[in-house]
C-alpha cells in the first residue's frame, strides 16, 4: 500500500504539472488564434499521455469498447462518472467533443480560455434551472458545428455501486437537441475513485452502449437511460470484483457487492 500510494503521489505531481503547462499552451493559442488543428492536437496528446503516465505508474490499464454504438453526425454522449479517467478515456473516441462542463472551471485562467477553444459548454450548477436556457443555447451551436455533445448525467463523481442521482440536463438536452443519446457504461471508480488518496491496478473499462434514439418521451427516455447505464455498471463492476479488486474493499463497498450479486442471482 505504502509503494502505491508513491505511485500515485508521482502520478498526481506529474499530471498535474503537465496539465498546467498545456493549459498555458493551449490558452495561449486560443487567445491568439481560436481553435487551430494544434490546439487540437495538444488536446488529444494530453489525454493519451495522462492514461500512458496513468497505467505507467499505477498499474491502471484502459479498455474501451462499443465505439461502433456511436452514431455519424450529431449526438449526446451521456455518461457514468465515477473518476476523471472518465474524460480521457471517452475523448479519442467522440470525434469533435464538446463537453459539458462546470462554470467555475471555464473561469480559471488559460484553462476556461483552452476548453472554450476546444468547445466545452459552460453551465453554472448554482444557478439551478436558470442555467439551462444558456447551457441549450451553447449545446444548439455546438451541435450545428458538428460537435457531439458529452454530459455526464449525475453532474458529479459518484461512488462505485452508489444509488444512481440523474439530473434534469440531460432530459432537456434530449427533448430540445431532438438527436440520439449515447449511453456510456463504466468502472473506473474502483481503480481512481473520487478523493482517493490511492490508485489502485487494474483495467478500468469503458463501454458505448447502443444508441437511445431520439424522439421519446421523458419519462421513457430517462428510464431507458438509467436502465442501460446502471445495468451495464454493475456488470462492469462485478467482472471486476470477480477478476480480482487489489483495493481493499471496504464494508459499504462489500454490502454493495453482496446486494448486487443476490439480485443478479434473484436470491431474495
């Protein structure tokens, strides 16, 4: 525990450090020039590099799947968040991303002037439903520039097992976009989970899962989203535990486990 928790240590100084660095590049070049090839090609080095430098030091391997799922032309992405490998492991694979993403990052320096040059949408959580008008407005523009809109529907990192807490955006994203919804299932969060001091080895996996279409009702459509979603989850989750966790497993995280394996039995 103690040699990986210095993995981890040096990876965190490393990503951080790199990430500082190609926020100032790439803010640098989008106050000058905008979106360029080269932004975007930074862009896509930063995210490959974190996950080599992620499984160099830590032992966390990446295996993504299902990309045949994605549609051509405008979609939304939606996916599980459970860690930040979530963002870099979905990017090579969604063409031209425009992540939704927290207000309070755009504001920062260099990185909030990178990520609007590289099409992230803005939304202000603490404005609530006031928010919304905005955000649609951004996601409108993005989609006419052929952008696939990335959401993860929760809002926030969320527990590996947790209760699943689906907010309203992608709702209204779906009913006002009127385009297909990619649900993305995944498990990272056993391996680089929130706040953890600790990243674990293993293969975190990622899965695009075949496309919601669009047109649906809302109540339909969220409960077709969660089902996929959280089905597949779990399903990732328990190939995990059942592969071998090298985390240790706490009482939460076991009595989780245990409730999934005795549904997934029909065990009462």
């Amino acid at each position: 525990m103690v040699i990986q928790a210095i993995r981890t240590a040096v990876f965190y100084a490393l990503f951080i450090g790199q990430t500082i660095v190609i926020a100032i590049v790439l803010g640098t070049i989008a106050l000058i020039s905008g979106r360029t090839r080269a932004s975007w090609a930074i862009a896509v080095y930063w995210g490959t590099s974190t996950l080599r430098i992620l499984r160099w030091l830590t032992g966390v391997r990446t295996k993504v799947s299902g990309q045949e799922n994605i549609p051509e032309g405008g979609c939304i992405i939606a996916a599980k968040h459970q860690s930040d490998w979530d963002v870099f492991s979905i990017f090579p694979h969604t063409g031209r991303p425009a992540y939704i993403i927290k207000a309070e990052l755009m504001r920062i320096p260099f990185f909030g002037w990178a990520a609007r040059s590289l099409d992230c949408i803005e939304v202000d959580r603490k404005k609530g439903a006031k928010a919304i008008p905005a955000m649609m407005a951004q996601a409108h523009a993005a989609i006419a520039r052929g952008c696939r809109i990335v959401i993860f529907p929760e809002g926030t990192r969320r527990a590996p097992l947790a209760p699943p807490d689906y907010r309203q955006g992608i709702v209204r994203l779906y009913m006002e976009l009127n385009v297909p919804v990619v649900p993305v299932a995944l498990n990272s969060g056993l391996f680089w989970g929130r706040n953890s001091p600790i990243i674990w080895p293993g293969t975190a996996e990622a899965k695009f899962l075949p496309p919601i279409e669009a047109g649906l009702s809302a109540d339909v459509f969220v409960e077709r989203l969660k089902k996929a979603i959280e089905t597949e989850s779990n399903a990732l989750a328990l190939k995990a535990e059942a592969q071998g966790l090298s985390r240790p497993i706490g009482p939460e995280l076991r009595a989780r486990f245990d409730a999934l394996k005795q549904q997934s039995s029909g065990t009462p």
